[in-house]
C-alpha cells in the first residue's frame, strides 16, 4: 500500500519518516540521479547495486503491524524488511541487530542503496 495524502510537512506520508526515501525522490524530482561516489563508503563499494527480484512481503512483518509501504532488501544477507515509512521499521531493525550496513529499495524502477552507517544514498 502507497501511501501519497500529504502531511503538515509538505512530504508525502511515505517520505516523512524515510530519509533514504526522500532524499532519493528530491534528487529524481531535482533531475539528478544519486552519484556514487566510492572513496565515501566502503560499505556501498563492497555492495553493489543488483537484481533482488520483486519481493512482495516483509519477512518481519505481524498480521498486527500497520501495512507496510515499501519494502528494502539487505545486501549483506538478502533478508526483505519494510522501509521507514512503514511503522514498524523492520528493514532499519534488521540492520541496527545485524551490523549490515547496506540496504537496495526493492521498488520497482529504484536501485538505489542505502548505507545505514554513513547515512549516504548509493
């Protein structure tokens, strides 16, 4: 489910607690793309973009959590968790309780990462 009502903050709902997210979606709106820059992150450079399918569910999520919203896969492991905007957060869970730091949106048409320890779009 994609949430798009709008916020006091002006962000979509689906962007107000993702930072990944936003930033990826001020740059596309700008007319950019994120550039990859490697002598910033060694988690990035060791975690290249790739195919991780078109996954349909967050493996963390309860019947009782709140639907998710977008879903991240980890590229250390390939464990499917839902994005910040989902309320139960599990993709950023999974990352603080295993030390894997790079995450790649599992929506369609974004291959963007995200680096959890340097807070750096890939």
């Amino acid at each position: 489910m994609l949430r798009r009502r709008r916020g006091g903050s002006g962000e979509p709902d689906d962007e107000r607690h993702d930072k990944p997210l936003r930033l990826f979606r001020q740059l596309v709106r700008s007319g950019q793309l994120p550039v990859y820059q490697p002598e910033l992150c060694e988690h990035l450079d060791a975690a290249p973009a790739r195919d991780v399918g078109r996954p349909t569910a967050c493996e963390d999520h309860l019947p009782t959590d709140e639907p998710v919203v977008h879903l991240r896969v980890c590229l250390t492991c390939g464990h499917v968790a839902c994005c910040d905007s989902s309320q139960p957060r599990h993709a950023t869970k999974h990352a603080h309780k295993t030390g894997h730091p790079v995450i790649q949106s599992a929506e369609v048409g974004e291959t963007w990462r995200w680096c959890y320890p340097h807070e750096l779009l890939g």
